[in-house]
C-alpha cells in the first residue's frame, strides 16, 4: 500500500446496516495486520437520520475520524446520501454508489439531478445497481455482505482476513451463505 | 492473547473486568450505555440499572467502602444528578476502587448540552483521567482502580463521544484479577459518616490527598513528552491528541493521561523546551487557564473553538494561518451544488408516540416535554412540544407555567415523559404536583424500555438489565398514593387515536391534576422480540 493511512467513508441512512458493514471491514483491516479505527455515532441522531461510518487504516492511524478531501473511497448505500458527503471525497477519491432512493421524512419529491451532479464532479464513480446485485446472490438478506465484496474489490486486503472478519461478525450458522454472497459482490464488481 | 477491535465502551467494560471488579451500576446515557451492556456479559460481576446516576453512584459508593472494585457510569450530564453524592464521595473515600465512568458529548450528537465535566474533578476535588483510544480506555479503568485505593478516592474516567463510539485495536490483559471474595463492612464512624465534626476532619485530608496526587501526577507514565520540532509545543489530551498528531505530527507534544491534578513540573519543564505554546483542548480552555495560572504563556481558545468538537482541521487551520505549515496541506474537496433536502431524524414510523403527539397537536394545549425519543414530538409533523430541559422537567417545569399564569389561563398545561424517564426523575416532581395541589395533567409515555439509549429495562419494563423477571411500578397505585383521585387516573392504548383523545379531553376539563399512561411497546422491540421468537 502507497499511502500511510487509507480511508473508507460509508454513508446511508439508518437501518441499511452500515453499522455491521463498517465492522466487518475494520476488522478485516485489523486482521490483515494494520491499526485500524472506525468512528460512527449512535442514539438520537439514529432514528431514522443520516448515518456515517469513518474507517481508517494503516501502520498507525491517529484520528478515528476522516478530514475533508481526505477519503480514498465514499461508499454510500443511498443517492442523497452520497451527494451530502461528497465534500469528504476529493478529486482522487473513489465514489462508489447504489442506486437505491430513500425520501426522507416530509419530503414529497426526491430532488432531481442527483446522478448527473456525481458523474459531473467525481473522477472514478461506480453506481451499484441493486436489482441486478440482488439477481447474483442466492439470499437478499445478506445483500450487504455482498455490498462488502465490491468494496472488496477496491481495496487491497487478503481474502483470509475477509473470511475471518465475516465470521466474527454474521450470526453462526450463516457464514457460508455471506461468504457466497461477498464472493458474489466480487464477481459484480 | 489475540487482538480485539473494541469501542472505548467495550474497553473500559473489559478493562473494569480485569480489574476485578465486582460490582457495576449506572443509568443509560448516549454515549456511556454500552459500558454497563458489555460488563453484564463477564462472569462474577454484578450489574445493575439503577432508576437514576445519583442511586447508581451511591449503591457503587456502598459496595466500594465495603470493600468491592465498583464501577459507575453515565454520560456527562448523569454526573450533574450525582453530583450531591460525588461531593462528599470525595470525603468519604474508599475501601476497594470507586471510578466513575462518565462520557461527554460534544457536539451534543445525542445531548441538550454540552458541559465539559473536567470541571467536575475539580470542583469536587477527586482525580480524573482522559484516555486517547480504546486500548487506553482499557489501561486507564485498571489504573483508574489503583489510584483510587492508592489515594483513597472515587477516580472519574472521561470519555468522549469518539472515545466511547470509535472502535480501535487493543490487546487484553494475558490473565484478569480473580480475587473476587464476599467483603465485609467494618465500622469506620469517623470516616464514613459525614456530620461536621467528622467532615472537617475529611476536608483536611482531601487537601492532603490533592497536594499528594499534584507532585506524584509528575511522575504517572501517562503524561508524557514526545519531543519534536521545538518552534511549537502543544499541550493536549482525550481525542484532540489524535487530531493534533494528524494534523501536525512535527510539533513537540505533551500528552496528558491524567488532566486534574495536573503534573505542573511536566508542564513548566515542556514549557520551557519549545519557543511556543498552544493548548489543544475541546470545549472549556480547563487546561489553558491552569496552566496560565502558573504564570506560563500559553496559547488556546484564541485559536481553536470553544464549542462542538474539534477535528484534525480544525486543529491544523489555526495553526497554518500562524505560520506553523509543516504539517498536513489543504486537501482539495469535492462540493456539492444540488439542494438537498435535510433528513433530520425522526419518530420510527409505527412508533407508539405517534398517536399522542398528533392528538396534542391538534388540541394545540401547552406541551412540556422531557429527555427521550418523544423529544422529536418537538420537530414537525407534530410541533407539539414546548419546553425540553433536563431529565423529568416536564412534570415540574408544567407546574411553574401554571403557577405563573394563574387561575385565568386559557391553555392547560400537559407534562409528556417516557416510562424510563419518570422513574429516574419524574416521582419527586409528581409528588411535588400533588402536594402543592397543582392541576396539570400528566403523560407517561409507557414503551416499555429506554428506547433512546437502545433497549434498557426499566423499573416499568418487569426486567432487570440481565433479563431476569422483577416488580412493575403500578401507575394506579402510585398516582392513588401521592394524592391524585382514582377517576383521574387512566390508561390507554398508544395504538388507539380515539381513546387517547377522550381521555386527554376528559381529563384536562377536570381541572385537577391527572395521570394518564400511554401504553404501546417501543416498534423496535417489539421487532426484536418478534425475531426471536
């Protein structure tokens, strides 16, 4: 790895399993024996709001948290969501994003011009089509394993760290069913 | 030993365990909750949640001189309901180590303020240490045990809310203490009960004990010199050493584990090696004004901001505008120009709360709310929510506009509280309503757990924090106790719109003070619930 410190900003909204996803890969940072920190907030701000993960990793990382500018890749479960911390993003970022729109809350229309406000301003921006991703794995309910294989498959971490990460952390019994659909993730990627 | 990726709260939870700890006590607070959730789950402690931080504190307090490691935690503004007993707590002492866990939020991510505690330890003259990450979030809980005994003292630890929610890598201790053998109370009048004859006596060895802790703090491992550049030397503690190290990684920089008392010899020694001083502290300059207080020239809040929190920018702005630009450059950032909607958050849909603040809405009465989820009652589509200010303030602040307004007032006030949020603090205001015959009607928001912290029981949930089944608080009989008449008592359904509206009309027209419980478990658990049955 070039850099010192490489940094995952993962963003959606509350419920979309963010808070799993973010842990699996820390530890599969972890696991492939770097310092690896992640910073996420929990209570009032969860209900239903935007929700973050920050996730860095590297010989030694410092802040749990990631400046401006400074994410390698924006990783963002919702279209809104992605725009709202594109600032996070700079012009060698990786923005990697699902097509899945979320209205918020009192919102009667969801706001147009989401996609080509992206393709305009991000250098390398992958859309994750759900629909297609869901066809590829057997089991909807482990589409966010299967999320975690495409970002897999743009950083560079051994897939036994992977192996053991998801296995620390999906209910027993059902590894080899998430384990599947990450390598499904992959292929997609 | 294996490594772990822990949060802070995981870390002071497993760092209380190898400690020995023997006993936990605490109330659920964002962000301190998961500290207590993670002791229950090691073998040998006990664990409770008790109704509030004050009850929590002193039970600790009980255990602690009798001779058990006790463990209490909160967040930041549960210290201000323990603070009676932390005051004299620091008199009276200890037998076995009594720390105090207690997390600030800055930023008020899940608070209605955002008060720096520090000053807590030095108003209530007691010790305090600031962890950077979990592995220190660990080590210092054990250390945290060892000064307490050493010095006699309850010990509080300060976390953040990125101490507590970050998870970073820590390696366990290969072997946790064992010794965790039934203790015995031994009489110690002189010392443990606090009339003033006995108390004066304690004052002085509080002092004694202070000067003590100020020389040996020069000699604790945890504050420690990294030399660097010596153009800039920065003071710093907590989170803010991660961001001072990000942003600035050349300057020379004294770490500080314990942040009351402070190592002055440290500090005037550090001074003295750099050309200038800046002090790197979020929220109060609690560091910067002591440290003035020395008579040394230091630097902070003239530069870095006195509210919200800090970040490795906000650190390396200030710095660069002065001159200091070896660290970090500007990063060129990515701007979004499309309008966005804000997505604020928001009561779950199917929330049980719904109904209630839809109908209060719409009979447009004066609302005083409280601390819980229902707090959102405030935002739209309801805005049925008028005051919000500390835990079981709807009940009494209700009694003041009332009071105030006098008998020809044309709105009634409604005071709405959650079934957590009554218990902790809503009995002495409902018995404060009834003895001085005010006439408010009151609603207990019932969902059957702390839903806003993430799921604790409570003494309404019939369940103690390891699940194991206990009493309920009968409303009826409690409301009939205090003095309020059995016909101003309901209880309702929270799914049902109807019901709700008669009884919120019924009882404001009878002009006396009333109780009505909404009844309807949180969606959440019931989710839960349903998924593992």
């Amino acid at each position: 790895m070039a850099k010192a410190v490489y940094s995952i900003l993962m963003v959606g909204v509350g419920g979309q399993g963010i808070i799993l996803a973010s842990d699996i890969l820390t530890l599969a940072a972890m696991h492939s024996g770097y310092d690896a920190k992640k910073s996420e907030i929990h209570g009032m701000s969860q209900r239903g709001g935007s929700v973050f993960s920050h996730i860095r990793y590297g010989a030694k990382v410092y802040s749990p948290t990631i400046s401006e500018g400074e994410a390698d890749i924006l990783f963002s479960l919702e279209e809104m969501e992605t725009l709202r911390w594109l600032n996070y993003a700079g012009s060698g970022s990786i923005v990697i994003t699902l097509r899945t729109q979320i209205k918020p809350a009192m919102v009667e229309e969801y706001p147009e011009g989401i996609e080509e406000e992206l393709r305009k301003k991000c250098g390398a921006l992958k859309y994750l089509e759900p629909e297609q991703l869901k066809k590829d794995i057997e089991n909807v309910k482990f589409f966010n394993v299967a999320l975690l294989g495409v970002l897999a498959e743009y950083v560079n971490l051994p897939e036994d760290s992977w192996k053991r990460a998801i296995e620390e952390r999906v209910p027993r019994g059902s590894f080899e069913d998430n384990f599947k659909a990450f390598q499904a993730g992959r292929k997609y990627a | 030993m294996d490594k772990l990726l822990l949060s802070g709260n995981e870390a002071i939870a497993l760092g209380a365990f190898e400690a020995g700890v023997r006993v936990g006590t605490g109330y659920p607070g964002t962000p301190s909750t998961e500290i207590l959730e993670n002791l229950t789950k090691y073998p040998g402690v006990y664990t409770e949640w008790s109704v509030n931080e004050k009850v929590a504190l002193e039970v600790a307090l009980g255990a602690a001189i009798t001779g058990a490691r006790s463990l209490v935690t909160m967040k930041h503004v549960g210290l201000n309901v323990a603070a009676d007993p932390l005051f004299t707590a620091s008199y009276i002492g200890v037998k076995a180590g009594l720390v105090i866990a207690c997390a600030d939020d800055p930023n008020m991510h899940s608070s209605q303020n955002e008060q720096d505690n520090r000053n807590y330890a030095c108003a209530a003259k007691v010790p305090m240490l600031e962890p950077s990450d979990s592995q220190e979030a660990k080590d210092f809980t054990a250390l945290a045990f060892e000064l307490s005994e050493r010095y006699d003292t309850p010990v509080i630890l300060r976390s953040t809310t990125r101490i507590s929610h970050s998870k970073t890598v820590v390696l366990p201790a290969p072997e946790p203490r064992r010794d965790r053998e039934p203790a015995r109370f031994e009489r110690n009048i002189k010392k443990y009960v606090m009339i003033p004859a006995y108390a004066r006596s304690r004052h002085v060895e509080v002092e004694k004990r202070m000067r003590r802790l100020e020389e040996d703090a020069n000699n604790l491992e945890i504050n420690r010199v990294e030399m660097g550049d010596e153009s800039i030397g920065i003071i710093t503690s907590g989170i803010s050493y991660n961001y001072v190290k990000e942003a600035y990684p050349e300057a020379s920089i004294l770490k500080l584990g314990m942040v009351f008392p402070l190592p002055e010899r440290i500090i005037e020694d550090f001074c003295s090696r750099v050309e200038r001083v800046f002090v790197v502290e979020e929220l109060d300059p609690f560091i910067e004004l002591r440290v003035k207080a020395m008579g040394i020239e230091v630097e902070g809040k003239c530069h870095f901001p006195v509210t919200g929190e800090l970040s490795p920018d906000l650190v390396r702005r200030p710095l660069q505008a002065l001159g200091f630009t070896a660290g970090k450059t500007e990063l060129q950032t990515l701007q979004n120009e499309v309008q966005l909607p804000p997505r604020p958050p928001s009561l779950c849909p199917g929330c049980p709360h719904r109904t209630v603040f839809k109908t209060l809405h719409k009979l447009g009465l004066t609302v005083t709310g409280d601390i819980g989820c229902y707090t959102l009652g405030a935002l739209p589509p309801f805005t049925s929510m008028d005051t919000c200010v500390d835990m079981g303030a709807s009940i009494t602040i209700a009694q003041g506009i009332e009071i105030a307004e006098g008998k020809d007032r044309e709105k009634h006030t409604v005071a709405v509280l959650g079934d957590s949020t009554f218990s902790h603090m809503g009995l002495p205001g409902l018995l404060n309503a009834a003895y001085n015959k005010r006439n408010s009607l009151i609603i207990v928001l019932d969902n059957g757990t702390t839903a806003m912290t993430g799921m604790q029981p409570n003494p309404l949930s019939g369940e103690r924090i390891n699940g194991e089944e206990t009493v309920i608080l009968d409303y009826k009989k409690l409301g009939e106790a205090v003095g309020i008449q059995s016909g101003n008592i309901a209880v309702v359904d929270a799914y049902k719109p109807g019901e709700i509206e008669e009884a919120i009309t019924r009882l404001v027209e009878t002009k006396a003070l009333s109780l009505l419980v909404v009844q309807g478990l949180c969606v959440i658990l019931r989710r839960r619930r349903g998924r593992r049955s």
